[in-house]
C-alpha cells in the first residue's frame, strides 16, 4: 500500500504493530527515542 505509517516507540508494542502493519503492506518506520535497546524489559 502506498500509505507510509509512523510507529512511535520501539518496544514490543510498537513492534508487534509495526510488523503487523507491515504484512498488512503497509510502509512502515518505527522512531524509538533511546539510543539504546539494553535496559531490562521486554525489547525485542
Ligand atoms: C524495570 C522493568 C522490568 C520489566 N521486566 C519485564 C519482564 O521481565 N518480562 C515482561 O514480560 N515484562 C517486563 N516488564 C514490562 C514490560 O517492559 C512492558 O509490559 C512492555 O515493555 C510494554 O511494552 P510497550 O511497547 O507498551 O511499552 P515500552 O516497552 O515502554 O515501549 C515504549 C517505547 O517507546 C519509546 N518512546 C516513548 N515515547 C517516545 C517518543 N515520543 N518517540 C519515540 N519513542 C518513544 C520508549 O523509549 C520505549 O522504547 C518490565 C518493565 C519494567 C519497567
């Protein structure tokens, strides 16, 4: 699908939307604000 989608928030939410979304077709980003993905919670 041509729409581009904009996932706010890197963790398991944000990624479980976005590969959603994606096999959907849709384009999608995922902007995380953390320069890092190392603290202990539930990152993928
Ligand atoms: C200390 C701690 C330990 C935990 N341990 C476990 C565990 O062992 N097992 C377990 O199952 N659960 C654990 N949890 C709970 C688990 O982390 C959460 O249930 C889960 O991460 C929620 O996922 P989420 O995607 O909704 O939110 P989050 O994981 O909080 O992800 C939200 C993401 O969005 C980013 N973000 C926020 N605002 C913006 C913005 N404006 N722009 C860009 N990015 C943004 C944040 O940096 C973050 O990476 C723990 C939680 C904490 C606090």
């Amino acid at each position: 699908m041509d729409l581009p989608v904009l996932v706010a928030g890197g963790g398991i939410g944000g990624f479980a939307a976005a590969l959603a979304l994606v096999r959907q077709g849709f384009a999608v980003k995922v902007l995380e604000q953390s320069p890092s993905m190392t603290q202990p919670r539930a990152f993928l």
